[in-house]
C-alpha cells in the first residue's frame, strides 16, 4: 500500500509538472505576413516585409514568451510601380532608413505579458532596428493556430530620421511621420 501510495504521488508531480512547463511553438515564417504602412504629409504608402523565424513560448496554453527575426533585406513596396517601387525600396534599404547592408535583420524579444483575456495578451517587448533596441508595448491576439497584431513604432528612436519634422525644419509636404504601422499575422 505504502508502494502504491509512493507511485500515485510520483505521477501526480509527474502530470502537475508537465501541465506547467514551457513549450516552444516555431512560427510558420512563409505562411506569416508583416505589412507596413509609412505616412506623409501628402500620402502613404504601404508594403511588406518578410519574417525570417519566430516561435511563441507557451506554459500550458498560455502565452509567456516570443521571439522574432525579420528580413530587412526584404522591404517591399506593393502601392507602387516600375522605376517609382524601385526607387522608394532602395530608399528604405538605404542608410537613411533601414540600413539594411549594414543591418539586415531586426528582431523583437518579448520581455513581459499580462493576459487580457479571451486570447488576447499585452505584450512589453525589446526591438532590435538598426543595433538599436527600445522597448514597445502592444496588444497580442492568439486564436487557434494564428496570432496577430497591430503596432506603431517611432522610426527616430532607432536613429532614423530622414524626413522626420521632429528633428528637421522647413520640409514643408515633404515631412514623413516619425511613426510607421505594422500589421502582423504569425501562422503557428
């Protein structure tokens, strides 16, 4: 009986263990979309970029980590064409923006998360842009086998200033806001 006792106490540390331990879920990185959006004063305009690899971290079947890498290199422009997308991609490739020669990744390292409820997670994570990290804080929606998100970052904290009215006087319609918007769908 005392054996008994013995095993049935093993296997309930054994399942209460195993219900909480971390597992890591890679991200699907072709099946995954960013899309950006970047405004001016006289538009916008909007494109991709490509996620090179990413995975969720969960204690059970909750959120409690993530970290991801993307493809700098693949800055794309899709409102545009011809000689207009290829100037406007080099540009955003160049050192007044991305620097992608220089940097051709960014990553995003998730360093905290509350849960919100129904699948939804507020996210405080450091960004990685151009050797530069900031932390970001965003809102993480997780539903069966996707995860997506919203957010806006503030291209002058990673030195990107070109354009920029914060920094530069007299750019009249050729201003470009500090902040540009993402749009992330992960597949899981």
């Amino acid at each position: 009986m005392k054996n008994f006792k013995s095993i049935a106490l093993a296997l309930v540390a054994f399942v209460s263990f195993a219900t909480t331990a971390q597992t890591t879920k890679k991200v699907n990185a072709a099946k995954s979309t960013i899309n950006w959006v970047g405004k001016k004063v006289t538009g916008s305009h909007e494109g991709t970029i490509a996620l090179k690899e990413g995975a969720l971290i969960y204690k059970g079947k909750k959120v409690v980590g993530g970290n991801f890498t993307v493809d700098m290199t693949t800055i794309n422009t899709t409102d545009l064409d011809g000689k207009s997308k290829a100037n406007l991609d080099g540009h955003l490739k160049s050192d007044d923006f991305f620097g992608v020669e220089k940097y051709p990744s960014a990553t995003l390292v998730f360093k905290s998360i509350g849960e919100k409820g129904n699948g939804v997670y507020a996210v405080t994570g450091d960004l990685t842009i151009k050797g530069k990290t900031e932390s970001i804080k965003f809102d993480l929606t997780v539903t069966g086998k996707t995860a997506s998100t919203t957010l806006k970052v503030d291209r002058t904290k990673y030195d990107i200033k070109y354009g920029s009215g914060s920094f530069f006087s007299d750019l009249g319609d050729k201003t470009i806001n500090d902040e540009f918007e993402l749009t992330v769908k992960l597949a899981l």
